[in-house]
C-alpha cells in the first residue's frame, strides 16, 4: 500500500525558505520607499541567504577552514558594502563626476 506522507529534509526546507525571503525581498524592491532601514533588511538577508546557501547547497560547512573563512567574508563584506554604498551614495556621486 502506498503512504502518501509529505515530510521536508533540510535542503527542501532551506529551498522553500530561500524562496519565500527572495519574493519577500522583490515585494519590498517594488513597493517601499527607499530608505536606510529597507536597505538594511534588503542586505541582512542577503547575508543570511548567501550563509544558507554556502551550509546547505554548496556543503561548505564541512570544507577547509581557508575556503569557509573567506567564503563567510565574502558573504558578509558584500552587504555590508551594498549598505555603505546606499549610506554614502551623495558621497560617491560627487567623487565619481567627471
């Protein structure tokens, strides 16, 4: 007899959650007011999706300690210049004008 039981693994649920924080994210991409504070969740959660995907799609969890490292740097110095960039966008603007 066949069971008809719908369990989710670890990588299902990690999918399903990736998927619902990226529609979240393109829903506030379309309809908030750009501020500070969206740009804020906007790159938190690019974090922790780039930190989800490097434990569970790519298994880096288990890899060389060099490549983690750099991996979770990389993960965590792209959003935090994504923030910088929007904090200081006058600034910029004005040092790149020709």
């Amino acid at each position: 007899m066949l069971k008809n039981t719908f369990t989710l693994n670890v990588l299902d649920f990690s999918w399903v959650l990736l998927m619902i924080i990226t529609t979240a994210n393109a829903f506030v991409a379309e309809t908030a007011e750009p501020s500070l504070a969206i740009t804020a969740i906007i790159c938190c959660s690019i974090a922790y999706k780039g930190r989800r995907i490097m434990d569970y799609f790519m298994e880096l969890n288990h890899a060389n300690k060099t490549i983690q490292l750099f991996m979770r740097g990389y993960f965590h110095v792209l959003p935090a210049l994504i923030f910088l960039s929007d904090l200081f966008s006058e600034e910029l603007v004005a040092l790149t004008a020709l």
